[in-house]
C-alpha cells in the first residue's frame, strides 16, 4: 500500500511540476524574447537615425555618382565617420552599420572597432525599394550570404542628396543569436530552479506520505492480527489530525472488539453453564424416580422442579431466538395504542410475591389514571417485564422499588427505580450490550444471559425512542424509556 500510494503522490507532484514550469518557461521565454526584440528594434532603429544624420551632414548634398567618393573621404582623419561610427557601436558589439550605394550594394562595414571597406554586397531588393525610396525605412530577419552567417534583424534608411535623389543606403543590423542564447540560459535556469524545487517537493512528499501511511500501516498490521484473534493490539497516535482521529476511533473499535470477544466468551460460558445445570437436575430427578430412589409421597416436590427448570429452560431458548430473530431482521413490530399505566400494573402484580419475600417498598407513580402510547404492546410489555424483573432482583432487602409514568417534552417517559448496589460506573456504557453482565461472578444473577437489555435496547430503537440509564453506585439504579403518544391524541 505504502509504495502504491507513495508513487501516485510523487507521479501527481511531478505531473503538476512539469506542466506549471513547462507553462512558467513558455511564457517567461515568449516575454522575455518580445521584450529583447522590442528593444533591438529600438536599438536599431535609433542606431539607423543617427547614423543618417552623421552621414548626411558630413557629405552634404551629393549625386549618386559623388557619394561614396565623398563618404570615402569622411572616414579619413582622427574626426573621421569611422571614430564615429564605432563610438555608437561601443554599447552593443552586436551591432553593425552598413553603407550603401545609390543601387543597394553595400561598399562599407563597421563592426566590433573594425571597418571594412571594397565591400560589394546586394541588398535584398525589399529593402531598397518602394517605402525606402519614397522617405521611409525597411526592417525585416532575412539572410544577407557574405556579409553574415545567419539571420539578422535589419533597418535600411535611405540617403537624399541634391535634388532629392537616392544617394545611397543606410543599414544597421543585429544578430537574432543573443536573443537566443538569453532563451537558453533562461531556460537552464528555470530547468535548474524547477528541479531543485522537485527535489524539495519529493523530500517533503516522502515525509508527509509516511506521515501519513505509516499510522497507516500499523492499523493494516493490527487488523490482520486482529483476524487472528489477538484483540490486546492497539496503534499509537501521532498529532492531532485527520489521521490522528483515525487512530483514535481505530484504538475505539478494537476497544469495543475486545469487550465483544470477552463478552461472547462469557456468552458461550455463561450459556453452557445455563444448559448443562439444569438438564443435570432434570436427568438426576428424573431417574430417582424411575430407579425408585425418589419415594412416591416426595414425587410431586420433585416434579415441581424438574417443572420449574424446564420453565428456565425454555426462557433461555426464547431469548436466544429473540436475538436471533433481531439480528436477522425477521422480528416485526406492529404498533397499536394503549394504556402504558394498565401494562404497568399489572406488570407489578405479577412481582407480587417476590415483593412480599424482600418486603420492599414499592411506590408506583402515573401523572394521569390512563397515559396511552402507540407500540407494539408485546413487545413493550417484553422490555418492561425485563427491567422490572432485575430492579426486584436487584433491589436490597426492605428497599425502595418504584415505577413512574411521565409525560416529557410530547413523549411518555417510563423509568424503573430500585434501591440496591447499583451498577458500576465503569460498567454502564455498556449494559446495553449483548451478553454483557455487571455481575460476572453469578452471585445475584444466576439465571441471565446478559440479553435482556441488548433486546430492549434494539426494540425501543427499533420503535425511535430511546432507553438509558443513571446509577448511583451502591446505592440504587433507575432504568428510562421514552414511548410515543398515539397520532392525534
């Protein structure tokens, strides 16, 4: 996974630097390019205007024939146009100024301080003729064979002499090659910029995938250890992000895998204890009578128990079926209206005598004689029976045992009080689950499953109410659940 993931971060990092420098390049190449040819044409042409005017005022009005004799004679001397000319050239070595005659052939270069004469070079007819003639000036990239090796950007300016003849040429040029190598040297600069930030970027990327996949990883260790049955393994958090919660709710799950596997294991116990007791004492009394042990007048008391154990028995298969059926979806729930403070009462008689056997003092409390809800009342009558059942199991001998029958915020609250040890903090997050018992010894609850209350609690949310529990340890336990009011009551 580490690596699979890894590489999928460093192919999008890549992905995204390639294309934003290669973008970043064109532009920065295509902006910088304009900018140096801008200036060029500027250079140029200013270089050309200068040159034209020298020129002029130093030969004068002459003929096409008198011309170059006369810009001959302008070169000699220490004032001369070649002092001149190299003066202008002085800031760019690039540069070059051509002289031409009154046909377009160049007779005259200067060039980096060397001037060059007995030239005798045609000019591309375009810039020697139409505009250039009539008083404008050509500029274009072409190739000039024997005057230079590549392309060059050139300006022409035309001279006028007496009577406003073309005299000759004025020429400037420059080679497009710096333009060039500026390109390339901004390139290898940004290449060498967007590699360096790469190789940060891939750091980075290294440190925050493992930061990442490492946590990662340990959970992908821990769940196949957890496949094997080892439910101690938990992750170690790191910070407090996203991944940190992961960890988190990781650590809360394999919690609550734990408790589940403890509790299935207590499950399997408690219901193998559950069976093999009394089909022992069913099989034992059972046989006294047959082999004669049991004498006949003390049939009917051992009867009466074998009767009481088949009883148990069967409500430990019921609830079994219960849960299998919830689990399964196949339970139904059919809602009707009626009255929750009959069902309590009757609920209570039937408590009657083992009331009467820890003389505990009952109070039962109803805002109203008829509170109606809508439910279904045998399954409600399932969960309450249960509660009530292990308040009185639970409840000290000559405590307090009250039932309550409110109305709450549009919803009737039902609540099952009883004094007696009360049910542990650390227990009650989880007294709804199934097969959890707070009394793992047997000592009080030697007949449950730890059932009950996971089937009430799927029941009520099964009907969208809700059921909790507060417990003052030591000292008493209430259960609640909420029902609702029948439609238009």
């Amino acid at each position: 996974m580490f690596k699979s993931v890894f590489a999928k971060y460093v192919t999008a990092v890549m992905t995204i630097f390639v294309v934003g420098f290669t973008v970043l390049l064109v532009v920065l190449t295509s902006i910088v390019s304009n900018s140096m040819s801008e200036g060029k044409v500027n250079e140029i042409a200013d270089v050309s205007e200068a040159v034209t005017g020298y020129v002029g005022e130093a030969v004068g009005k002459t003929t096409p024939e008198s011309f170059m004799p006369a810009f001959s004679g302008c070169l000699q001397g220490e004032e001369g146009l070649n002092r001149l000319f190299d003066a202008l050239l002085v800031t760019d070595p690039d540069l070059n100024i051509l002289i031409a005659d009154h046909t377009g052939t160049v007779r005259y270069r200067m060039r980096s301080g060397q001037p060059e004469q007995g030239l005798a070079v045609p000019l591309p007819e375009d810039l020697i003729s139409g505009e250039v003639q009539a008083g404008g000036a050509a500029q274009e990239i072409l190739s000039l064979p024997g005057l230079f090796d590549s392309d060059v950007l050139v300006r022409t300016v035309p001279l006028f002499g007496a009577s406003d003849a073309v005299v000759g040429y004025v020429a400037v040029t420059s080679t497009t090659a710096p333009n060039g190598r500026m390109v390339q040297e901004l390139a290898k600069t940004a290449l060498s910029s967007a590699l360096l930030v790469l190789l940060a970027a891939m750091i980075a990327v290294y440190f925050i995938s493992e930061r990442v996949i490492g946590p990662l990883r340990e959970m992908a260790g821990a769940a196949r250890k957890f496949a094997n049955g080892n439910f101690d393994v938990r992750v170690k958090v790191y910070g407090r992000d996203e991944v940190a919660e992961l960890a988190v709710a990781f650590n809360n799950m394999a919690e609550s895998l734990q408790n589940l596997e403890t509790m299935r294991s207590s499950f399997i116990a408690n219901v193998s204890h559950d069976l093999r007791t009394p089909m022992t004492t069913i099989a034992g009394f059972i046989d006294g009578i047959r082999d004669g042990v049991i004498p006949p007048e003390e049939q009917d008391h051992y009867l009466e128990v074998i009767s009481k154990e088949v009883q148990r028995l069967s409500r430990l298969v019921s609830s079994l079926l219960d849960l299998s059926r919830i689990q399964a979806g196949d339970r139904k729930f059919v809602p009707k209206p009626f009255d929750i403070c009959e069902m309590g009462r009757m609920i209570l008689i039937s408590f009657e005598q083992k009331i009467e056997e820890k003389k505990l003092q009952v109070e039962f409390l109803c805002d109203e004689e008829r509170m109606m809800v809508y439910a279904d009342h045998d399954a409600i009558y399932q969960i309450f029976y249960n509660i009530c059942h292990n308040a009185v199991k639970f409840s000290s001998e000559g405590g307090q045992f009250r039932i309550r029958i409110t109305e709450k915020e549009k919803k009737i609250q039902v609540s099952v009080f009883n004094e007696g040890q009360g049910i542990a903090r650390e227990d009650l997050p989880y007294v709804f689950e199934r097969f959890y018992k707070s009394d793992k010894s047997r000592g009080l609850d030697k007949s449950g499953l730890g059932l009950g209350l996971f089937i009430a609690k799927t029941i009520v949310a099964a009907h969208g109410e809700k059921i909790w529990v507060e417990s003052d340890p030591g000292r008493n336990c209430e259960f609640f659940f909420t029902l609702s009011k029948p439609p238009h009551s």
